[in-house]
C-alpha cells in the first residue's frame, strides 16, 4: 500500500505543512541528533522545508544535500516555517546549528553566514542510512510530522511526538525510548572493540571511554533514574491531549542492577490487543507504570501480572 493510497488514520497530522517522513529516518535521528528541541527543530525543519518546496523525496533532498557543495536557506525563511509564531528572533538556529554541527552522521557541515544565511551540507552517511531498497519502497513505513509537532521548549516532548506518529495507529502500537543507554559506557566501548577488533589505530580503552562519555553528554543520553520524570511527565500530557493509554515498562539488566530499555505500549480504541499481549512483559520488568489521561499510577511486579488478560488500561 503506498502513501497515497493509504487508508485514513484513527489519529491524523492535519497540521499545515504536514510531510510522510520515513521510519528509518526518524530512526537514524533518534540515534545521532541531541535531544535538545531547537536542535531537532531545526534538523526537521530543513527536510519538512525542502519537501514543501519541491522536493518529493526525502531520500532524493538527502542524497543531492550531501553531493553538492554546500546548500543554503535564508534564516528568515525558516524562521517563518518552523520558528516559533510571532517571534522573528534567529538566536535559536545558530545555537542548534552549533548543537548539529557536534554530531557524526548527520552533517558534513553546518553554519549561520552573515546572520541572515543557514549553509550546509549533509553527511554522507545520513543519506546512505535512509536509502531504501525496492522491497521496503513496496511497502513504505512513514510518520506524519508537521512543524507544529516540533513546537515544544522540552526534547522530550518533541522526541515523545516523532515516536507517537510512527506507532499510535499501528494494530499493536509499542515503542522503545531512545536517549536511554543500554549499557555503561565502558561496556559500550569494550563491545564496539570486539565489533571493529580487524581496524587499526584504535584509541586507548580510557580515551575511547572519555569520547563515549562525552557523546552522551553531547546527545543527553542518560541513565533511566535521571530522565525518567521528564520522560513520564511528557507521556502523561501526550495522554491526556490525544485520549490515549500507556504502559510504560522498564526492563532492567539480567546481571547488572540497572535499566538497560524502556519499551512503552500504546492502547485506545483502534488498538487490536488481545489477551496476553498488553500486560505480557519480560522477566526483567519489575515494575510498570499505567498512564491514562485520567492520571498515573505505578504497579509492582505482582500487581500487574495479575492483569494478564485485561486488553485496556483502566
């Protein structure tokens, strides 16, 4: 089924300047851009503008972006498209630009010239992430996303946004949180030596844990206990505003005594949940939180296995 022919969704993006943005795009986002608003605003900005400029392709703006020398948009342009309404104020693209121009994978380089111009050029590796093969065009996975979803002073909420409109209208909607670290760092940099052990020229073990540490920092990545309000805090909101339920499960570590995911499962009256799948969670669950638009409410282990064959949230 392609896009055009889709059937109408139970939860449609009807905001002005609304664009199909591919899951896999969202994706490689969600793994190299800060989880700062501006910065994500403005990433986002620079796709949904080319789009309604004439671009068709998401994946087509991408590839030319990273082949030509650089590309340039007015400020006030896209301060019009994705700033904030009535204000004209271009302090915040420079800031994000700087906060893109940190990261790998999504810039080769990005810039304000002479306060009035954004330059850039994307990476080649964001444009080879989103490449599409012909069985995936076949059957494409999108999210509608529109400025408006990005008009929020908290990353989380943005990030909260881009999650609900890849999965909310799917049959059994569930989703994983990014910026949450699966591993410590040092973990992470022992696994990616093992990964990479025929590459030559490898940082010593204490700078590579210095370099992972610093990347976290730079895209907020933090442990489960440090975000976990702002993270419950938003998904209550996103609740109550679109009448929608949640379970939000942390899944802590087999060995280690930490948070290593936390998977969130969606349930409203278009949802196809049977009984067994909703509460079903894994052994390294032990406690959930129900988010309803009615409140929250957390429940130990032994409380919500006795929920097992409820398919709703109360």
């Amino acid at each position: 089924m392609s896009v055009k022919n889709a059937k109408p969704c139970p939860f449609p993006n009807n905001f002005p300047n609304a664009e199909n943005l591919p899951e896999k795009l969202l994706k490689h986002v969600a793994l190299h851009c800060p989880l700062s608003p501006r910065a994500m605003r403005l990433l986002f900005g620079i796709i949904l503008y080319a789009i309604c400029a004439g671009y068709s392709d998401v994946e087509k703006f991408l590839r030319d972006a990273a082949q030509k020398k650089s590309v340039n948009i007015r400020c006030a342009l896209l301060t019009e498209f994705i700033g904030t309404d009535g204000v004209r104020d271009n302090r915040w693209l420079a800031k994000a630009a700087e906060e893109l121009a940190q990261c790998t994978g999504l810039f080769q380089v990005i810039f304000i010239k002479d306060s009035t111009s954004l330059v850039f050029r994307i990476s080649q590796i964001f444009a080879d992430a989103i490449a599409t093969s012909r069985a995936e065009k076949a059957t494409p996975q999108y999210a509608r996303v529109a400025p408006a979803d990005f008009q929020f002073s908290s990353g989380y909420r943005v990030q909260a946004n881009l999650l609900m409109r890849q999965h909310v209208n799917k049959k059994w909607p569930s989703f994983k949180l990014p910026y949450i670290p699966e591993s410590s760092a040092e973990t992470a940099v022992a696994e990616n030596r093992i990964r990479l052990k025929n590459l030559r020229n490898f940082p010593s073990i204490d700078e590579a844990i210095a370099q992972e540490v610093k990347r976290r920092a730079r895209l907020r990545i933090m442990e489960w206990p440090k975000s976990r309000n702002a993270w419950l805090k938003v998904l209550e909101d996103i609740s109550k505003e679109w009448g929608v339920s949640m379970l939000v499960m942390p899944r802590y570590h087999p060995i280690f005594d930490y948070v290593s995911s936390v998977t969130v499962k969606l349930q409203h009256a278009h949802t196809q949940w049977s009984e067994g799948g909703l509460y079903c969670a894994h052994p390294g669950i032990r406690m959930i939180y129900e988010v309803t638009p009615s409140g929250r409410v957390s429940l130990p282990r032994k409380a919500w296995k006795k929920k097992h064959a409820q398919v709703k949230i109360y």
